[in-house]
C-alpha cells in the first residue's frame, strides 16, 4: 500500500465529505473528491497538508507504527488482530500479515 493509498484510506475513514475535509484542511474540496475518484493526483503541497489534516507521516516503508494512523485504521487493525487471535492464529502471524500490510505493532 503506497502513501497514495494510505491519505485516501485515511480520508473516507474520517465519514467527512470532501467540502468539509477542504474547508478543514485549507485547500480545494474539488482536489480531494477526484482525488478520492481517483481521476487526479494531488499537488505536493495540498498532499502535506491533508496528510497534516489526517495526522499522517512519511515513514520509511515498512516501519509505520499503529499509533500514527487515524483512530478509525488503527480500530479496524485491532478488530483483525483480535479476529485472527480468535481463530488460534499465532501471534507471529499476525504480526508477519501486519508488516504485509505496511503496519507493525509496538
């Protein structure tokens, strides 16, 4: 999952239309909502500053921690966790699929 990726999950994952994370964040709602379309990318600088808006950092692939995701990604990482503990599924597993994912835990 690339960083792309990641700023779209993090945005539909907010339940805020593009209007309102525009008027929030400080640039074009139109830009967000092709952006979420997925008709057009997003200038560098509207992308820093709705990855601030998400609470989002770059990090080197591989080593963004649960605690930087948005509330909502770092529930539904939980709820899988737990489901995958649940079905006897090893500790080790879990943390081998979150890696997968781009996610590790502390």
């Amino acid at each position: 999952m690339g960083v792309e990726d990641k700023l779209r999950d993090a945005l539909i994952a907010s339940g805020k239309p593009p209007k309102q994370i525009g008027a929030e964040a400080g640039v074009d709602f139109g830009a967000i909502y092709k952006f979420l379309k997925g008709t057009a990318e997003l200038r560098c600088g509207t992308f820093g500053k709705l990855c601030d808006w998400a609470g989002l950092d770059l990090a080197p692939k591989g080593e963004t921690m649960a605690a930087e995701l948005p509330p909502s990604v770092q529930d539904q990482i939980l709820k899988a966790v737990e489901a995958a503990l649940k079905h006897s599924l090893s500790e080790r597993y879990v943390d081998l699929t979150l890696r997968e994912l781009g996610y590790f835990r502390k």
